[in-house]
C-alpha cells in the first residue's frame, strides 16, 4: 500500500501597512518563522518598521493509493 501526502497552506492573518511598495523590495528586509504546522513572514523596511506580515497554517491532506 502507498500513502500519497500533499501540503496545502492557507492564509490566517495578513497585515499590510500603506507604506509597503514592491518596487522597494531592494531596501527590505525578510524574516522567516517556519514550524511543522505553521510559517510566518515578516517584512520590514530599513527603520525596522514591520511593512508587511503573513501567516499561514498547514493542511495535510492524506489518501491511500492501490497499487
């Protein structure tokens, strides 16, 4: 027997500040939390203000596959 295993995240939380601008990804700053069942990022700008922050949570997803 096979057991196929899949991941799929999903968004808990987002903040975004105004201030944020892709086109200064340059002078940014990227923090990462990764756990077994969750991950965070945080962004910040050079005066280490947080611009941008995400979390996500694991979904795990298993099946049984017959040979």
């Amino acid at each position: 027997m096979e057991i196929d295993t899949q991941k799929s995240f999903v968004l808990l939380h987002r903040v975004k500040d105004e201030s944020f601008d892709v086109l200064e990804l340059h002078d940014y700053m990227l923090s990462l939390q990764i756990g077994v069942k969750d991950f965070q990022f945080c962004v910040t700008n050079a005066s280490k203000k947080v611009v941008l922050f995400e979390s996500y949570s694991c979904l795990l997803y298993t099946s049984d596959a017959a040979d």
